[in-house]
C-alpha cells in the first residue's frame, strides 16, 4: 500500500503535471478516506462496477481497489496510463480494474456502471454533468456518484442560496439529490491549484414522480410536466436574471419546437394564463426568487393550457 503523497511522487518523478489536463492531485490521505465513506465503498450487499475518470496518481483507485467492487478507469493522458499499469499490473491482469485510455467526454462508456467517483479535471465538471444525465436516460446508468468539484461551481449545483441558482441547479436537482461535502483547501494538492474545492455526493433520484411532487401537483388538477419544458424555460429566464419572468417568457424559448407541440403563435396566450393561475405577484419575480416546485408547477400550468388550446 502506498500512501497519497508517495503515489504522486512515484509519478511525478516520471511525469510533469499538465496543466491544460487540470492536474492536481491529491496528497492527503484523510481525504481518499473521506471519498471513501462518502460513496459508501464498504457497503457490499450489492454489486457495484464502479467508474472513476481521471486516475491521477492512483491514490483513490487504491481506495476503490481495496473492496471487492469491478473498477473501470478512464485516463487520458497516456504517460498515467503507463504509471497505472506498472503500479497496479496485477489488477489489471485479474481484470479487478479495467484501463481505458481516452478522453471520458468522448468515448463510449462500459453498460452497467454503477457508481462514478472521481477527481475530476475542474474543465470537463459541467459536460460531464451533461453527459452523465443523457446516459441516465438512455439506460439505467449510475444510482450513486462522487466528484470532487472547484467550490464556486459545487455551489451552484447545490444552490446553497438564491444568488447561486440558475440552469445547472435545476437540470441536476431533476435527476439527482445533491449534498455538499467537505470543502478542500489548495494545500491537500500537488501542484497547488488557485482555488478552493470541494467534494460532492449525487444519489439518483426522479423528482417530478416523486411522493412531494405528485402530491402538490394532484391538489392543483395538474399532470406531471415535461422535463424539457422546465429546463427551456428555466435556462431563458435565467438568461437574463436581472429581468422579470414575465418579460423573458413573452417569447417562446428557442429549445421548444412545433413538433414538440409548442407553437409560437399560442405562446404568449399560454404563459398569460399560466401566470394568472400561479398568483398575482408571480410574474413579477425573477428567476433567483423562484423553488424548485415554483418551475415545476409553473411549467406543469404552461402545459395544461397548451393543451386546452
């Protein structure tokens, strides 16, 4: 067993870190720990095939190795790769860990992961995020993942409050119930990176047929919206945050189309409605002011009286 800082040394005395790959890797052990307990590594009752992207050093894949859960590595720097196969050649030849040299945005990802954790280059959080989210509803895809993420942009996931809520807040509090972690000080890396991070857990979740949702909308006649509804809207309004709602939604959001069954022509009449039955005050917000059950019912209005005309 190697420690986390003995792991970087093995491989930067081979390796220069690449600063375009966003290489910072981690030295603190209480850390890999923590990731660890996080993602639940000790809970055997189920079968898990763990991913993780961006191998680094190997310090978390030595984690992840010490269960008896598959681990699917993708790396794309192929000079990590070589370290990972001189550090963990008897893994990889029990096939215990899988290698996967290429760029993890691009490539196809093996059927029946799992889990994902990782320390990810901070570049790539977002398409991931996206990524992650088309997999999961094209297949079953993970139940479970772990990433450690640049603080500013951890936050604006979570939404902590209503100065970080905007589009990525609502697309992945649709799919995924999302906590904060520890928060990470540039001190646990090497290089240093310039920045605070911080780790954070996604356990899978369908919000809109949630008991909370259904209920609230079912006490107001309403059917359950559709998802690309909610983030059309949403993405417009907060587009232009500074606006009222009810001036950024005169127009019909350019993500929705005819064949989607919105039309241009009956938008404004649409919406009009939908604001007078979401209260007098309503359209007056702006996007920041508005919950998660605020888009949802709001969108689930829209689609009512899309359908009435």
């Amino acid at each position: 067993m190697y420690t986390s800082r003995q792991l970087v040394d093995l491989l930067l005395s081979t390796h220069f870190s690449n600063k375009d790959l966003g290489q910072n890797f981690i030295i603190d052990d209480s850390i890999i720990d923590y990731i660890g307990d996080l993602a639940e590594l000790s809970n055997q009752k189920v079968e898990r095939k763990i991913l993780e992207i961006g191998l680094g050093p190997g310090a978390l894949t030595q984690k992840l190795l010490e269960y008896d859960h598959q681990v699917v590595g993708i790396e794309i720097d192929h000079l990590i790769c070589e370290h990972i196969r001189h550090v963990f050649e008897k893994e990889i030849e029990s096939k215990k860990l899988i290698l996967i040299e290429g760029d993890a945005l691009k490539i196809v990802w093996p059927k029946g992961i799992t889990d994902i954790i990782a320390n990810i280059p901070y570049q790539i959080s977002s398409p991931l995020l996206e990524k992650i989210t088309q997999i999961c509803k094209s297949e079953e895809g993970p139940s479970k993942c772990v990433f450690m993420f640049q603080e500013e942009f951890a936050k604006r996931i979570c939404a902590d409050n209503s100065f970080n809520r905007g589009p990525l807040w609502i697309t992945t509090s649709l799919d995924w119930e999302v906590k904060l972690g520890k928060k990470i000080s540039p001190s646990c890396f090497k290089p240093q990176p310039k920045i605070d991070s911080r780790i954070v857990s996604f356990t899978r979740r369908d919000l809109l047929n949630s008991d909370k949702i259904t209920e609230l909308l079912k006490s107001k006649n309403l059917e359950i919206p559709n998802s690309r509804l909610i983030r059309a809207i949403s993405s417009t309004s907060f587009n232009q945050r500074r606006k009222k709602i009810r001036n950024t939604l005169k127009r019909q959001p350019s993500k929705l189309k005819i064949k989607n069954g919105y039309d241009p022509k009956t938008w404004e009449n649409i919406v009009n409605k939908a604001f007078l039955m979401m209260g007098d005050d309503f359209s007056n917000y702006r996007p920041e002011q508005l919950s998660l059950e605020n888009w949802i019912e709001f969108s689930a209005q829209i689609e009512y009286y899309r359908k009435e005309l």
